[in-house]
C-alpha cells in the first residue's frame, strides 16, 4: 500500500482509534487497510501518483464524494484520474481545486 498511500501532516508517525474501535497503526508503515481507512475520510493519509488504478471501479458518486472531502489538491487530482472520461467527475474536480486555491 506504501505504493499508493503517503503520511500528511504528522511529524511522528503514530497509532489511531478509529471510529469503529479498530487500530490504525503508522508506526510500521502503510496498513492493508489505507484504501478503507482514506474512504472512510481519515485525513493522515494522501494518495501518491498511481493510486488511481484503485478507485477505477469506484462508481461516479462515490468518486464525486471522495473528490468533495479530498484534503489536498494532489488527491483530487488523483481521484480524477480514476475516471478520466466523465466529465461530471472532471467538472467536481475542476472546481474543488479552485476551491483550494
């Protein structure tokens, strides 16, 4: 997952609670579960170059809500590729990095 995944925004990578009591721990690296844990909106995690082959089979409204709590242009701009033909998805994120700046 360390191929997709990166750590934002913590100086020491550490270990978190997560809303349903299951562990999330950073200290050893990029958990299996990153891709639940970054959909779920967990805001430590940022989408590397290449992670959208694995929202590809996400469908357009989920796409559209990940763009929506995406924390970094760099996700959106990720995220956007996973559909690059749909415009609704290129629109949203379009004007969600417009947002940013």
């Amino acid at each position: 997952m360390k191929k997709y995944f990166e750590i934002v925004n913590l100086l020491i990578p550490c270990a978190f609670v997560l809303n349903d009591r299951s562990r999330f721990d950073l200290r050893t690296g990029i958990p299996n579960n990153a891709l639940e844990v970054y959909k779920g909106g967990f805001k430590n995690l940022g989408l590397k170059p290449g992670a959208e082959e694995l929202f590809k089979k996400e469908t357009v409204k989920d796409l559209l809500s990940l763009i929506e709590k995406a924390r970094r242009v760099q996700d959106v701009e990720v995220l956007a590729l996973a559909k690059p033909d749909n415009a609704k998805i290129q629109d949203a994120a379009k004007a969600r990095i417009l947002r940013f700046k």
